[in-house]
C-alpha cells in the first residue's frame, strides 16, 4: 500500500474551523485585502478544486493578479514529497470489522472507487481518503486546480512569482507516516464518513460545491467535524505551525512599498490555523472582499 503525503497537504477540504471569526470572514469569502502602513496584499484561500469549476473565483484572481505587482505563492507547486509503503501484510482491512449493516453499504460505495478484487482488503486509512474525496473532479494538463491556473496567468502576465517558504523548508516540516498511524483509522471512522455520504451525497463533491459558493464557513465547519470523528488533515502529517510562523514572518516583513497577491490554503485563512488576527497584530487591516 503506497501512499503520498501531498494528498494531506493545505489544498485538502479537510481542516478545522476556528472558534471565533466575523461572519463576513467565516461566512462567504476567498479573497482578503490586508493592508499594512508600508506595503498590502491581496489574500486569496484556495483548496483542491479545478479552475474551470470555478470560474468566477477564477476570473477575480485574474484582475486581482493583473493589479497587483507580484505574486507570493505559499508554496512551489511541484515540491516533492516523499511516499511511503507498507506491505499488505501489515496493514489491516476494514471491511469486516464494520457493522453487517455498514459492511453491505461499504461493497456497494467502494464498487465504484476501486476494482472489486480491491474491496476486501482496503484499511480503514485508505477507504476515508476514497470517501472523503468521493466526486472530486480530476486533474489534468488542461484542467488545472485554481491554484495552479492563478499562478500560471501570473507568469504569463509577467507578474514576478516568489515562494514564502522553500521546498526544503516545506519538506523539512514533513511528519513521517508510520504503520500504527496508517492503522490507526478503523470502523468507527468509515461508518461516521458512510453516514455522512447518506446525509450530504459524495463528500468530495459536497466540498466543490460549498467552495463554488464561497462557503468557507461550512467548509471549516464540517471539515472539524470530520477531525473529530477521525479523518486525518494536513495537519498530521506537516509541522503546520512551524510554516504558519514562516508564513506570518514573512508577510510582514516584505519591503515597503509591496503590493502583492498572496496564495494560501484557505485553512491558513478561515480556521483555527487563521494568520489574520496575527497580520492585525503585526498593524495590518484586514477586510474580507468577497
């Protein structure tokens, strides 16, 4: 079983959702304006989602890009992260330890997502990552995900296009998987995500269409209770608040007189991991746009 550690990175809809932020901010916004004495940003949260699934989003990145002067993503999009295996020998099938009831229902979804030869042996860890991305549209050379179609249209409007951290920074955050990890998601969390796709459908397209509509509220909402019940987040598997402390150092410092578009998983923006009350801190004036 041969899992990658980018499938948990920021882009993923699952992250937490913070106590206590304005309803403008939790509600209804992807793109923030932060505004410091010397130098503002425009901040703009993304997750997994193709481009052409979101064409308003899109085209507001576009104009915002095309006023601003640089580009900041918070990440290259081509580090690369290492996998990890583990034999099958050491890893343990869900299906049967599931109730009579969930197991039926579990052959039925999983026919769908994976060959039938595959069903019976499926971990718990692997089958909530097949759930909670269930109807997630693909991508492709051509139908690339918002962040990587933003950061595109940067360079061809010759927008110059920096990182906030590094790729080594990046991987020197990574936390390693281990076997008890990976066996570590069991019955209890499949039945909560089966239970969850009867209430809202796929999990994955439930998750486009609440970005589609600028749900960032409802995303971090139900992305925290997924936590609780079990589905791991990105923040497992990275040093989450070395690179937050990276992020918000480096935002502030940038010279006088910048005015940048900044990339950043919109969990960073709208959750408990939220850098605005920091950036207000440090003596910025941060609003919500839209």
């Amino acid at each position: 079983m041969k899992i990658g550690r980018r499938v948990f990175l920021a882009g993923s809809a699952v992250s937490v959702v913070a106590p206590r932020v304005c309803a403008a901010e939790s509600g209804h916004a992807v793109f923030w304006r932060a505004l410091f004495p010397n130098h503002e940003f425009v901040l703009f949260g993304y997750v997994r989602i193709r481009a052409d699934l979101v064409p308003d989003i899109y085209s507001e990145g576009q104009t915002l890009i095309s006023q601003s002067r640089a580009v900041l993503l918070d990440m290259s999009p081509n580090v690369k992260f290492s996998s990890v295996s583990f034999p099958r020998t050491q890893t343990e099938p869900v299906v049967n330890r599931l109730s009579p009831q969930a197991q039926a229902e579990f052959r039925e979804v999983m026919k769908r997502l994976v060959p039938a030869e595959e069903i019976e042996g499926l971990p718990g860890f692997t089958a909530s990552l097949m759930l909670s991305g269930e109807g997630q549209h693909s991508f492709s050379p051509t139908e690339p995900s918002i962040g990587f179609a933003l950061a595109k249209y940067a360079a061809e409007a010759q927008r110059p296009l920096a990182t906030l951290v590094s790729d080594q920074e990046v991987l020197s955050s990574g936390k390693q998987m281990t076997i008890e990890i990976f066996n570590a998601v069991g019955p209890s969390t499949v039945e909560y995500l089966l239970d969850l796709r009867r209430r809202l459908g796929p999990i994955g397209a439930y998750f486009e269409e609440l970005y589609r509509s600028r749900e960032s509220g409802e995303i971090a909402r139900l992305a925290r209770e997924m936590s609780e019940n079990g589905v791991f987040t990105p923040t497992d598997f990275l040093d989450a608040q070395a690179l937050r402390r990276m992020f918000i150092e480096r935002l502030v410092a940038q010279p006088p007189g910048s005015n940048a578009f900044v990339t950043m998983p919109i969990g960073l923006l709208s959750g408990p991991m939220s850098i605005l009350d920091e950036l207000r801190a440090h003596g910025a004036t941060v609003t919500a746009m839209s």
